[in-house]
C-alpha cells in the first residue's frame, strides 16, 4: 500500500484522472485506512475547484509543504 508521501505524489493525478489503473487502486486503498489523507484529498479537490478556470493545475507549493510537514508532525 502507499505511503502519505506517495499518496501525495500521486494525488495530482488522480484528481487528474491520469493515474494509471494500479496506483489508483492503491491510492484508494490508502485512503480507505488513513483519514488525514482523506483530508487532503477534500483539500486538494476543493483547491481544485477554485482554480478549475486553469487547465494545467499544479498543487500549490505552499499548499503542498503545508500538508507534508503536517503529515511529518503526526509520524506516518
Ligand atoms: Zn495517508
């Protein structure tokens, strides 16, 4: 299964609908044991939505380092 920081590095793709069928899988098996995770993910949609004007997307960099030392804080 996947790791917070690779849940993170695939989410982007995801949200994209361009995760290949195994990572999507796995991303959502994470998802299903890791609420903080489900978190972000409400997070990073919600961004998303506020940007959708933009098609090239990118998780902003404050947005990301934010969740990360989060994530880092909580020892997962
Ligand atoms: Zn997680």
């Amino acid at each position: 299964m996947f790791s917070c920081e690779e849940l993170l590095d695939h989410l982007n793709d995801y949200l994209d609908d361009r995760a290949a069928a195994d990572v999507r899988r796995q991303l959502e098996a994470h998802l299903g044991g890791c609420p903080e995770c489900v978190v972000v993910l409400d997070t990073t949609s919600a961004t998303i939505k506020m940007v959708s004007g933009c098609r090239s997307f990118e998780l902003p960099a404050q947005l990301s380092a934010k969740i990360m030392a989060k994530i880092r804080a909580q020892g997962r």
